[in-house]
C-alpha cells in the first residue's frame, strides 16, 4: 500500500471518529465557561406609593459590554420585577448607563446613577426607560452625549447632568423631549450654546448653567420655550446679556457673579412678578425692561452710579418690591431719586458712600418696612428726613459712626418702627445702655447684626461697645453688663480652687491606695512565712 493510501485511511477513521464524537457529545456553548456576574439589590426600601420598592444597588462594579444578570431575590424573598419604582446605585464604579436595568425594572419612574464614574451616555441607554420620570446622573464624568441618548424617555420630566466634564451641550441627544421641564445642566464645562439649543424641549420650565464657562448667549437662546420659568446663567463668564422671552412664566433670572457690562432683557408678552439677580457684575448700563414687571432686582457690587442715567432707569420700575443696591456709589439720595417706587418695601443701601440723605428722596417710600444704610460714611440722620417712612418697621445702620445721633424720639418720626440694628458703631457703653433702656419704654429694640458681628469683649445686650477709661462710673451700666468681665475672672478662679481641690482630693486617695496596698502586700508576705514556718515544723516532727 502506498503512502498516499495509507494517509486516506488515516482521514476516513478520523472523520469516523469525529462523526461519533459529534453525535454523543452535547453541544457546548463557550460562554458556559465564562462566570457571569450576578448583582442584586443591597437594600430594598418601601416607598409609599401602592407597595412599591426602591431597588439600592452598593458597590457594583461595571464595564461596557460586560455580562451580568440581575437578581432581585431579597433576604431570601424574590420581589417582582414590577414592584420596583426606584433605582438606585451608591458607592459603584459603572462607566456607562447599562440599558438592562430598564428591560429588567420596567416600571422604574426615578433612576439614580449619580458618583457612579459614568463617562459617556449612549444612543440606545434609555431605550426600554418607557416609565422613567427623573433621571439622576449627577457627580459623574460624563464628557459625552450621543445623539438621541434620551430621546427614548419619553416621559421624563427631570434630567440632571449636574457636576460633570459636559463640554459641549449636545441638543440633540434631547429630541422630541416632550414632557421634560427640569433640566439641570450646573457645575460643567460648557463655553457656548447654539441659539436653538432648547428649542426641541418645548415644556422645558427649570434650566439650571450656573458655574459653566459661558462666554456669549444669543437673544433667541428661550424664545421658543413658552412655559419657561426660572433661569439660572449665574457664576459664568458672560460679558453682555440679552434675552428675549415669549412665555408669560417667567419668574426667576439668576445671572449673578458674570462680567456683564450690558443687561436688557424683553418680553413679547406681559410677564408679572418677576425677581432678576445681577449682583456682582460690571452693569453700568441697564435697559429698561419691555413687558415685564420685575418685583424684585438684586444689583448689588455693579458699576452704578448717582450723576448716571441708569440708576434712574432701574428706579423707574415701578412694580419694584424688593430693591438692592449696595456696593455701588450712589453718594448721596436726593429729590425725585426713587419718586416711581410707590410699591418698595425693602430698600438696601449698605455700603453705598452715602453721605446726605434728604427728607424729599424719601416721599415716595410710604410702604417701606425695611431700610437698609449700614457702612456709609453718614455722619448723623435727620430723623425729619426718615419722618415720610410711616410704615418703616427695621432701620439697619451697622457700621455707620452715628454714635452722637439722637434716637430717643425715634417714635415720632417713625411710629411704626421696631427694631434698630447697630452693629460695628462706636457706642460708648454707658450711653448705649442709656439708649437701650429709653428705646423699649418706646417698643423698639437695638439689636446687633450676628452675621456682622465685631467680637468686641465690651458690649451691652449683644452690642460691641467701648469702655471711656478716662473714668471709673459705670452707674449708667446694668448689673450684668456692667459686672461680665468680673462674672468672667470669678467664674475662671473659682473653677481653679475647685480643680485644685478635686487635685488634692485625687492625690490623697492615690497616696492612701498606695500605703494600703503595701500594707496588705506585707501583711501577705509574713503570712507566707508563718505557713512555711508551721509547715517546715510538722514536717520535722
């Protein structure tokens, strides 16, 4: 036989043998030899809502495209599938959003993977997130949104993307995102947005930006969002804003702490009771607003000034509730200042350089309950220029040097009046307590600022003061005021003659321990000896 049929036979009885191998042995699926991590819920908790369950995922460990399988079996007890209304992972390391736990908790309606490492969203995450209501991604480091990645939730009313690495806001990982109104977009790296950004969210009502990168916003940016209510540009690095609004909800702008130079905002429809943050800025022009009645305006630490045309612009708002200035050059307040603001209750005024204030400035403010003028170089108040504010209740005037101003017949300037804070002024204390006492025979309280207060160790009721060392009679002083630093000195050494008694007591006790222990050492010691004494005689005998 030759060497070619030798090595056909060979063939024939291996594939003989291959044939019987394949029929008797089953088939093998190689992933049968791969472990296929289980998780489970950690911790389930009862919600109140129709005996439902939050499903707490703790310490799960994730990589895209790994296998797992969910468990819901609990302390022993399988919980259905359906009962969970929460989903929640704490402590865990997933660097994507695993669109199983949506095949698996159909019914889940708030999603929680927030400080879970999540880099990246994808296009088919929330693919099966039918029910899903809010969705929870915050404190992660997610760096990118594909497109549509939520399109597929539907009925998701809240989004938040807060505290990631968000460069660029991707509009369109948020198509025909009918139903969600909340979408919180803060502490991210975003530096612009295309001015149809929101366009394809149109029930969109809550948009929190503060603390990105924003250099620039287009007018149109909110046009098309018709429910829009609160807006929230603060902490960006914006140098004009201008916004046009065709909804009538608007009720909050936060644009705080920016580098704006130029504010005007309009409304294509009348807009009511509408509160507008720009405190920390650079504003030294203010547009009137069109349409919309703004109730409170915060422009404190802006570039305003008196001689300035938009300082009256600001005080020509006459829907003006709440009115803060400070930290601008105002110098002093005169005629015709707030003459529109017929509406104000509160004014703020702190730290303006004010140096007069006349009687005519105040005509107008007859709803007043608040002043505020602390940390002005005002030398004294003519109480007849206040005398216009009938309903004035609280009169702050921290840190102004108003130690010689008159306030004893306060009442009849102010009839309505009730407190005074004067924290940070150069009261002599004994004239002080003088004051406080004459002031509540009135109903009307002096009272110190805590958050601004001077830690001074002389003070009466609270109130930092100083202590005239050119004389010795503190008779105009109450007992407590006048006695605290002694109070203080009697309290320290007494609390010493006691440490020192508890000292001598501890050392006695410690020595009498001692000796009795010797003693009974000793005491021990001869009784040995006596018993090894009778012991060593017995046995001699």
């Amino acid at each position: 036989m030759d060497l070619i049929g030798v090595r056909n036979s060979i063939l024939r009885i291996v594939l003989i043998l291959f044939g019987i191998c394949h029929f008797v042995t089953p088939n093998v699926d190689l992933n049968d030899s791969v472990v296929i991590p289980v998780i489970n819920c950690s911790y389930v908790e009862h919600e109140i809502f129709y005996n439902t369950r939050a499903c707490i995922f703790d310490n799960i460990v994730l990589l895209e495209e790994e296998p797992f399988k969910i468990d819901t079996t609990y302390e022993g007890t399988f919980i259905h599938h359906g009962l969970f209304k929460t989903i929640k992972f704490i402590n865990s390391h997933i660097n994507y959003v695993p669109k199983k736990f949506f095949q698996v908790f159909y019914n889940a309606e708030r999603f929680y993977m927030n400080a879970s490492d999540v880099e990246k969203v994808r296009y088919d995450a929330f693919e099966y997130a039918i029910n899903v209501r809010e969705i929870y991604l915050d404190h992660n480091r997610i760096m990118l949104l594909e497109d549509q990645a939520f399109t597929p939730a539907q009925q998701t009313s809240l989004i938040d993307l807060s505290h990631n690495l968000l460069e660029f806001f991707n509009k369109k990982a948020f198509e025909r995102q009918t139903q969600l109104r909340r979408l919180y977009l803060s502490y991210n790296r975003i530096d612009k947005l295309d001015k149809d950004a929101f366009h394809s969210i149109p029930q969109l009502s809550v948009i929190k930006l503060d603390y990105n990168l924003i250099t620039n916003i287009e007018p149109e940016l909110f046009s098309q969002n018709l429910f829009i209510e609160e807006i929230d540009l603060s902490n960006n690095k914006l140098l004009t804003l201008e916004l046009h609004f065709r909804s009538n909800r608007v009720r909050k702008l936060l644009a705080y702490s920016n580098y704006i130079v130029k504010f005007w905002i309009k409304s294509h429809v009348p807009t009511y009771d509408v509160s507008v943050n720009l405190a920390n800025n650079k504003i030294a022009q203010f547009c009137l607003p069109q349409n919309i009645e703004i109730v409170i305006l915060n422009v404190e630490n802006n570039r305003f000034q008196q001689d300035l045309i938009e300082i009256t612009n600001i005080t020509a708002l006459t829907t003006l509730r709440e009115l803060y200035l400070g930290q601008n050059k105002l110098l002093k307040l005169e005629a015709g200042t707030f003459a529109n603001l017929i509406n104000l209750k509160y004014l703020g005024l702190p730290s303006t350089d004010l140096k007069e204030i006349y009687k005519d400035a105040m005509e107008p403010l007859q709803n007043l309950t608040v002043l505020d003028i602390s940390y002005n170089p005002l030398k004294t108040i003519d109480l007849d220029a206040l005398s216009p504010l009938v309903n004035l209740r609280s009169l702050y005037i921290n840190g102004d040097d108003l130690s010689g101003m008159d306030i004893n017949n306060v009442r009849d300037y102010l009839p309505n009046i009730f407190e005074i804070e004067i924290s940070d002024t150069q009261w002599n204390c004994a004239k002080l307590e003088e004051r406080i006492h004459e002031m509540r025979n009135k109903s009307v309280y002096l009272k110190a600022n805590q958050l601004r207060y001077s830690n001074r160790r002389d003070s009466v009721n609270g109130i930092p003061c100083y202590v005239d060392k050119n004389t010795t009679n503190f008779s105009n002083l109450d007992r407590h005021e006048k006695y605290s630093n002694w109070d203080f000195n009697w309290f320290v050494v007494g609390g010493t003659i006691l440490a020192i008694i508890l000292a001598i007591i501890l050392i006695v006790k410690t020595v009498k321990y001692i000796l009795v222990n010797k003693r009974e050492r000793h005491n021990g010691y001869l009784q040995r000896q006596h018993r090894d004494m009778f012991t060593d005689v017995q046995y001699s005998d």
